[in-house]
C-alpha cells in the first residue's frame, strides 16, 4: 500500500481490535509473526508493518527522527482505518510507540513496550575514559609527523569500537537516520503517555538494559514491569508463549 507517498508492506493476521506491531532497528514485521498468530486466535487483528527503511517498504526521503517516524504510523493508520489501536513496540519501534501515545492519546488504547529505546544515560565509567582517550589520540594525529596515520587509526577505532547497529547502517545507507534516531532523549514524552502501559524486559538484555525499563515504568504514569528472567533483548523471540500469555492477559484486562 501506498503511505506518505512511500510503498509500505503490511501484513495483517486475525479479525477484530486492530493491534498494531512495529519492529526493533535492522528488522521488519514479520518479526512478531509468532506472537500475531498467538493474539489472532484471540480475537485480535495484528498488524505487522515494514517501517519506512526496513523489510519490504521503501527507504525514507530523508533521515527522519523519531517524531516524523510516528507521524508516518499515524498515516498508516488513517490509510488503514484504524482509528484507535494498541501499541506494541520493541527497541526502535518502542522509541515510536512512546511519541505516538504522547502525542495522540485519542488514538491509542493500550500500549506495550518491549526493551524499549528511548533513552540517553550517562555512559558508563569505562566508555567516559574510551572518549577521553580518542580525543586525545585523534589531537595527537594533528600534529604534521602524525597526520598521515589518522585515516588508519580512525578505521582501526571504527573497526574495534563501533557498535554492530551503528555498522550495519552505514552498511546500509541507514546512518544518517540512525544518528538522528539515537540522539533523542523520549522521558518527556514518556511522561506524557496516558494510556495503561506495559513494560516487557529481559533480565539479561545488554542492548537497552532493564534499568531502562525501571527508568520508564518510574517516568510513565501507568505503568508496570515485567521481568523476563533468562531472556535478553528479543523477549517475543526467545519467549514468544510466555509473551503471549503476558499481552493477552494485558490486553484483555485480566
């Protein structure tokens, strides 16, 4: 379907309230296929879209930020029918979740953050004195004898230290969007969320750890956080019956 001028690829799987999915950074839709057949036979209509950059939907014109991200989901559910749906959001697609239940409550039923992003913390002592450290190497390679070596100590930094999100969008022309995305700070919009939330995390997450989700369940007014124990980033991935089971309950109000 066409979507912001953009072809977008969406699948919907069951029959009733619309649910709507948005995937984690570098991966689509059908990621939460698992949990949609689950809820399906629930009486819930699972929608499982590609977001601009992603699967099988086309790239974004430019590198849009979170706020224009969820602007596009809230075109698609005007170009969908939707005129109030549940959130489920995991990492990047909590990020969108979060603007657009802060932004248009009137859309939005129930929300369902799974390891969400979102948030910028201080970084730990080790990556503080890794920063100190390149800003003092990379002011040494000014100096005229040095400056030759600069290209190749940047690769070996870029090589060794980069993170695998940050490789895999220059890898794939997603940089520029990634940058943009990562350096926004959503507490003030989690603040401002009204609809009853639930907070999924894995005990054993290292990409968004569970402080994280202690941080968001303390900032958004209804809130409440459950602990996946053994599981890391991917809890609808490593646990997808006992995430079911938690949404449902969730979902159903019991």
């Amino acid at each position: 379907m066409i979507v912001d001028e953009l072809n977008v690829h969406a699948r919907i799987i069951g029959e009733g309230p619309p649910v709507l999915l948005l995937h984690g950074w570098g991966r689509k839709g059908e990621d939460f296929a698992p949990i949609a057949e689950r809820l399906s036979t629930e009486g819930f209509a699972c929608h499982l879209l590609d977001l601009p950059g992603f699967g099988d939907s086309d790239m974004p014109p430019d590198a849009w930020d979170v706020p224009r991200y969820a602007a596009f989901v809230r075109a698609y559910m005007d170009a969908a029918g939707l005129d109030k749906v549940t959130l489920i959001g995991h990492s990047f697609g909590g990020r969108i979740s979060i603007v657009l239940a802060a932004d248009c409550p009137q859309r939005i039923e129930k929300v369902v953050l799974v390891s969400s992003a979102g948030l910028r913390l201080p970084p730990p002592f080790k990556m503080r004195m890794y920063y100190a450290s390149r800003k003092i190497i990379f002011g040494m390679l000014r100096l005229p004898i040095l400056n030759r070596l600069e290209p190749s100590v940047r690769q070996w930094f870029w090589e060794r230290y980069a993170s695998d999100d940050l490789k895999a969008a220059r890898a794939s022309g997603h940089e520029e969007i990634f940058r943009a995305v990562i350096a926004q700070d959503l507490r003030d919009y989690a603040a401002r969320i009204k609809a009853p939330t639930l907070l999924i995390w894995g005990n054993l997450d290292t990409e968004t750890p569970l402080r994280y989700g202690q941080i968001f369940e303390k900032i958004i007014p209804d809130a409440g956080l459950v602990i996946v124990e053994g599981a890391g980033h991917d809890t609808h991935l490593q646990r997808p019956d006992f995430f079911a089971r938690v949404i449902k309950v969730f979902l159903q109000g019991e």
